[in-house]
C-alpha cells in the first residue's frame, strides 16, 4: 500500500463521518433519515404567543431588578 493511497484511503473516511457525533445523528435518525424535513418551516402555532410572553417576562423582571438594584445603592 502506497502512501497515495493511504492518504485517499483517510479522505475518504474523514469525508463520510466528520465527527462521532455526526456518526451518532445519522445513526440514530430514525424520524428523519434523508434529512428530508430540516429545513422545513413547520413551528407550531403557540410558540410566537410563547415567545411574546418570554420577552414581556424577561423585560419585567430586567426592570424590577434594576430598580430594586438602583434603590438598594441610593440606600447605602
């Protein structure tokens, strides 16, 4: 065996599974094997409301937590 061809040989198998993770994805793909659906834009109809509700959440609790913070300083 050449070193040409060991070199072909090592693309070749760094080609078809980059990482053991990759291995492990395609191995256990049972829902989707031909990666048919990846990029489909198919999200369910409650996770805008979800998201909206998360953003107003975050942002309260943002503002109570600088205004506590700023009252605890001006108490010092």
């Amino acid at each position: 065996m050449t070193l040409h061809e060991i070199k072909h040989m090592q693309a070749a198998r760094r080609q078809s599974i980059k990482t053991p993770r990759d291995a492990l994805r395609k191995m256990h793909n049972t829902h989707d094997p031909h990666e048919m659906h990846t990029w489909a834009d198919n999200k369910p109809w409650w996770l805008l409301p979800l998201q909206v509700l998360g953003a107003v959440a975050m942002g309260t609790g943002l503002t109570l937590c600088l205004y506590y913070a700023t009252i605890i300083l001006f108490l010092l």
